[in-house]
C-alpha cells in the first residue's frame, strides 16, 4: 500500500508541474506568441490536470484499502 501512495504522490507532483508548466509557459519564455494560449498549451495543461487527477484517485483508493 505504501509503494501505491508514493506513485500516486508522484503522479500528482508531475501532473501539477506539467499543468503549471504548460498554463505558464508564456510567462517563463517557452510560448510561440505570448498573450495566446496555444493548442500545445491546452493539451499539457489538459494531460497535467488528468495526471494530478488520476494521481488523487489512486492516493484515496490506496488508502481506503482498496
């Protein structure tokens, strides 16, 4: 069950780092044309938010037991 919650821990922490990587990439430099939220951004903006969720899914089921 720990080794559950330590990938379930990690899953989050990458899934918020992408999602806030890809929402700012404009502001740290790495957007094509800043003051546009590009395809590229929506989709790791969109991949970082699945992972985080899937990431708090698996952390409630394995510590449920489940």
């Amino acid at each position: 069950m720990t080794r559950n919650k330590s990938l379930a821990v990690g899953l989050i922490v990458v899934g918020v780092v992408v999602l806030l990587g890809s929402a700012m990439a404009d502001i740290i430099g790495l957007g094509a044309q800043p003051l546009v939220f590009g395809y590229k951004q929506l989709a790791g903006s969109a991949v970082g938010a699945a992972l985080a969720v899937f990431g708090a899914v698996l952390y409630w089921r394995a510590g449920k037991g489940v």
